[in-house]
C-alpha cells in the first residue's frame, strides 16, 4: 500500500486572468470575466489539474473563478459545485479602483493591508475574517467526504482566499500571515493532511504559487 494512501491532497487554483488583473484594478467580490488571456490559461491549466484521483471540485461562485473550474471539470469529467464561502476578499470602497487610485486615497494603507492580516480595508473585511469564512467549508469535506483519503480535491478561488485559507488550515499566528505572498493567475497551492483524525487534521503545506512568476502586487 502507498504510504500517501490515508493522506488527504488539497490543491487551491487561482482564476484566470480578468481585464481589471491586467490593469492593476481593485476587484474584490466584483463578478468580473475572465479575459482572453484568462480563459486561455484556464484552458491550459486544466489537463495538468484534472488528475485521475481528483474526487471533487468546488469553486467561488464569481465568474471568473467558476469559469476556471468548469474548464478543470471537462478535463476531469466533474460537475463544478460553487460555494459563496470561497468568494474573494471583500475590499468595500477600495474595491472598482486602481492601486493607484487606493494609494491616493489612503497613502500607505494598501501596504498595511498586506503586511497586518486584522487590517480591514473601509467597508471590507480582513484577511482573518476571510480565513475564519472558508475554513468551515474544509472542515466539512474532512467530516463528509470519506472518499476523500488518498485522494484529490479542488477548490478554485481567488488570491486573497487562497492565501488567508492556507494561513487558517495550517494554523499561523496572524503576524505570520504575510509571509505568503501573492499568487499569479492559474497558479496553486497543495496542501495535504495527515491526521492522525479529523480533528488534528495535520496540514502541511507541500507547494505554493506553483507554474507562476511572482504576482506582482507583493513586490
């Protein structure tokens, strides 16, 4: 028996590129489309992350998330379950601006923002809250999907999820929080659990920002 058979794999998929990406626009939990770019990384991205052991894939249901997935689930001959827990970072007012336009706005704040996980930009919520919204959704696929052992699920969403989810699984001190930076379009992340229950689920992380330059809102 394969010692990886009791491990449970995780792998997080960022969307494909959208026009507001491109143009360094705030997008938040707009519903912006993938661009043409987008969806021909999208289309790129899936043979690669429909392996044969993949049980399940759930995405945000903003488009550009969703779209994404559905190009993984051809490939994987799944259906794609959307789930609104895995929606991107609320950014309230900053949100339909340009980075530019934020740094006007609120010089230095957008730096706050990435370096202090509890900072909460005006009207949004904080890296922490987007963590404490997604991690019950993985704590019922550890409970429910007893299939789940040796095998493949996927969740599409976006950076900021992405990154506050990995912080909360593997259980950071929020001062820790920044020392995962940010994601390019289409890359990933794996985690994997190794028990001993589902109660102590033993996270660990195995990969981050994999297939990707460095996103270019970190540097």
């Amino acid at each position: 028996m394969s010692k990886l058979a009791g491990v449970r794999r995780l792998i997080l998929l960022r969307h494909g590129q959208t026009e507001w990406n491109a143009t360094d626009r705030m997008q938040g939990q707009i519903d912006t489309e993938l661009s043409e770019v987008g969806r021909r990384q999208a289309k790129d991205c899936a043979p690669e992350m429909a392996s044969s052991d993949v049980i399940a894939i759930i995405a945000s249901d903003l488009r550009r998330a969703h779209d994404t997935a559905l190009c993984v689930g051809e490939h994987a001959g799944l259906s794609v379950v959307t789930d609104t827990r895995l929606r991107e970072t609320d950014l309230g007012q900053w949100e339909g601006l340009t980075h530019h336009e934020v740094d006007a706005i609120s010089p230095g704040a957008r730096k706050q923002w990435r370096l202090d996980a509890t900072f909460t930009p005006p009207g949004g919520e904080s890296k922490l809250q987007v963590g404490a919204r997604a991690l019950p959704l993985v704590q019922e696929l550890l409970t429910e999907r007893t299939d789940w052992p040796g095998r493949t699920i996927i969740l599409v969403a976006h950076g900021g999820l992405i990154a506050a989810l990995t912080a909360a699984l593997l259980e950071l001190p929020p001062v820790n929080w920044p020392a995962l930076g940010g994601l390019a379009n289409t890359s990933w992340v794996q985690l994997t659990s190794h028990g001993p229950s589902i109660d102590r689920p033993g996270w660990r992380l195995d990969v981050w920002n994999a297939l990707a330059k460095v996103a270019p809102d970190v540097l």
